[in-house]
C-alpha cells in the first residue's frame, strides 16, 4: 500500500517545503524570543496584539506552503510523523488566529510559538516521507486529507485539555502546581502559566477545537466508508482501528451533546477529551501509528 521515498529522492523534491518550514520555523522562534522578553520586562503578553498577529500570520502563510509542497505534490500525497505533527500545529495555530480577532487569548502565544519552531525545525531535520498508493485518485486524496485535518484537530484538543487542567491545578495549588527541579525552570513555567488567558476563553476554544475536529472526525468516516464500499463491498472492515476510531467519534459526539443540552463543561469535559483522544491513540499503536491515524487505512 505504502511505498517509501529515499531520503535523497524526498529532498530533491521537497527542497521548497524544506526552505519555507526553516523560514516558518525562523519566523515562529523570532516571535517566541520577542514575547519571552516583552514579558520578562513585566510588559506582558497582551502587547502582542499590536504586531503578533501579522507576524503569526506569516509564518502560518510559511508553514502552509511548507505543508501543501511537502504533502501535496504532483497530484499525490506524502507523509511522515514530522509532516504530521507539523500541520497539527499549523491548524492548531490557525485555531488560535482566527479566535484570537474575536478574544484576546495572547498568552497561549508563549506555548505555540516554540512548538511551531520546534516542529518546523523536525520537517528540516528528518525529511523522509512515505509515498501513498493510489492517492492520485480524487476521492482517496479528499479522505486522506480529511483524515489529516481530524487527526490534528484531535490532538490539538487534547493539548488544550491537558494545559487547561494544568491551569486548573495551579488555581487550586498555586505553589505547587509545576513540577521541577531548577527553581529557574519553575519560576519560568510559572510565569507562563500565569500569563494563559482565563479558563472560561480556554474552554470555548476548546469547543470549537472539538467541534472541528468532530466535524472533520465524521466526514472521514463517512468518505473511507463509501471508499471501503466501492473497492470492497463493506461499509468498514471490522478491526481494532475501526473500533476505536468510532468510539472516539461516539465520545466526543456525547461531549457536545452534553454540553449543548446539559452544559458540562470543567474537568467532564476535560476528561471527556482526554478518553477521546486516548481512542484515537489506541487505535493507531505500534510502528504504524502516524499512518495509521491519518489514512484510516483500508
């Protein structure tokens, strides 16, 4: 089904993906280093809405032509664990430009500019990639893609939830609520965590992340459902990745149910995004994970 490219052959073809991630990476960091100083000077975050937002902007408009040369070339698609990551960040940083027109959430800027750097910098570094069988064909592509979108969203969420129950600990147990060794280290994670928006404008992003994801999570199955039709004659092949990745659906679509008709929200719905992205991870185990959670494999 997979057929992989030498690591020459990938840097041959990928030599834009290559620059444009180093330039989003350069972009991203430059960003991160001006906003650690800002807020080590006690100026705080909030400054970076003067200029944070062009700025993220271009390294979002880098990254993307990274991904779409990286990952959709010559009518077929190409992926590798570091492509992966990358355009989870990239959508989750899209997440955080378009909310933050609406609410003023600078301080997650703190988490999402290094990672940003950090991922752009792993694409540079490990280039390899696998070429996908028979993703020249438009409707396996849209699936792929679809698959993508779902997979990032996914764990976009879960990194939210996890940060948001960090945030919720360090309410209740302000000393105590970063573990480390170095009291430099400490302190820095303090101050970080300090400068997070409110709980409650972490919590609507964090459904509209979950919306997303359960919107794009939906259209996956259904499209590699009518795929699986046509090319086998069943609806989905009964596996332990079919399982999981439905209960994963289930669970999040019984979040928003709940939240709409019963307004959860605090640590269930934490929880509850959490065992839905443990789903997904389930159902992806061993050495073809990253494969796995993208394509929904048939």
């Amino acid at each position: 089904m997979y057929r992989r490219t030498t690591i020459a052959q990938y840097n041959s073809g990928m030599s834009a993906a290559i620059v444009f991630h180093t330039l989003a990476a350069l972009s991203y960091a430059g960003l991160a280093l001006a906003l650690w100083r800002a807020l080590s000077s006690g100026q705080g975050v909030v400054l970076a809405g003067q200029w944070g937002r062009l700025g993220v902007l271009a390294g979002l408009i880098f990254q993307g032509i990274a991904l779409y040369d990286g990952i959709a070339r010559d009518g077929q698609l190409l992926i590798s664990w570091s492509l992966a990551l990358s355009a989870a960040v990239w959508l989750g940083i899209i997440v955080f430009w378009v909310e933050s027109l609406l609410v003023r959430i600078d301080g997650l800027l703190l988490l999402l500019l290094p990672l940003g750097a950090l991922v752009c910098a792993l694409v540079v570094l490990s280039p390899a990639a696998q070429l996908i069988a028979r993703s020249d064909n438009a409707a396996l592509r849209s699936h792929l893609l679809l698959s993508l979108c779902a997979y990032g969203l996914i764990t976009i969420s879960a990194a939210q939830a996890i940060l948001m129950s960090a945030l919720d600990r360090r309410l209740h147990f302000p000393r105590g609520s970063t573990i480390a060794t170095a009291k430099g280290i400490r302190s820095a994670l303090g101050r970080i965590l300090d400068a997070q928006p409110p709980l409650l404008a972490q919590e609507q992003l964090l459904f509209r992340v979950i919306s997303a994801a359960f919107i794009a999570l939906t259209l996956a199955i259904i499209t590699g459902s009518l795929i699986s039709i046509s090319i086998s004659g069943h609806w989905l092949p009964f596996d332990h990745k079919t399982v999981f990745t439905l209960l994963s659906w289930v669970t999040f679509g019984v979040l928003l149910a709940g939240r709409r008709l019963k307004g959860w929200r605090g640590r269930l719905a934490l929880r509850y995004t959490l065992v839905g992205f443990a789903f997904i991870l389930l159902s992806y185990t061993g050495s073809r994970f990253v494969l796995g959670v993208i394509l929904h494999r048939i």
